[in-house]
C-alpha cells in the first residue's frame, strides 16, 4: 500500500508498484482515482487490480450519522475500506464506542 495523492509521483508510484493506495477522504477522491487510472493506462496496468482505501478522522464532534456519511460517500467513490484516526479525543473508549457503533451497518 502507499499512502497519499500526490498526482504526479505518488500516484505514478501506486500505478506501477502498489496492491493499494489510501487516499485522504473526501470530494477530491474521484479526481484522485481519475488520475490513477491515467497512470495505469500510461503503464499497461489494469486499475481494477489496485485497493482504493482512505484515511477519515473522528473528532470530539463526530457522532455515528456523520461517520455514517462519510463512511457511505467514500464506498460511493469506490473505496473497499476505511481507515480511521483520532483527533483530539483523549478518550480511547469514545473512539472504540463510535466505531462499534457503525459496524453492523457497514458490513
């Protein structure tokens, strides 16, 4: 996996070497994922064959809804997976807490 959306040496670099890329989340996913796809085809390789995951943060504001929705917007972009720090939560159970919260309706 490399991590990161560097359009053009990161992305280069997922194209021709990675199984997985993780990008941070958000409205510019699909740009992202477009410009993969050029630096796939630029090197002959079938994009399909690469996981596209991203990096969401949870915050003291996030509440399940709203980690719901981001959770649906990046499966939206074509994400398989998800992954998830903490900011500012000097809680780990609230952490753990939210994160449980969602598991059954992602799955």
């Amino acid at each position: 996996m490399i991590a990161g959306g560097g359009e053009t040496k990161t992305l280069r670099l997922v194209a021709q070497y990675a199984d997985a890329c993780n990008l941070g989340a958000g409205p510019g996913v699909p740009h992202k994922l477009e410009v993969l796809r050029r630096h796939c085809d630029a090197v002959g390789r079938d994009e399909a064959e690469i996981e596209r995951t991203v990096m969401l943060s949870v915050g003291p504001q996030t509440n399940r809804g709203g980690l719901l929705q981001q959770l649906d917007e990046a499966a939206g972009q074509g994400c398989a997976a998800a992954y998830v720090y903490a900011q500012q939560m000097p809680e780990p159970r609230r952490v753990v807490d939210l994160l449980g919260s969602v598991v059954e309706a992602v799955r």
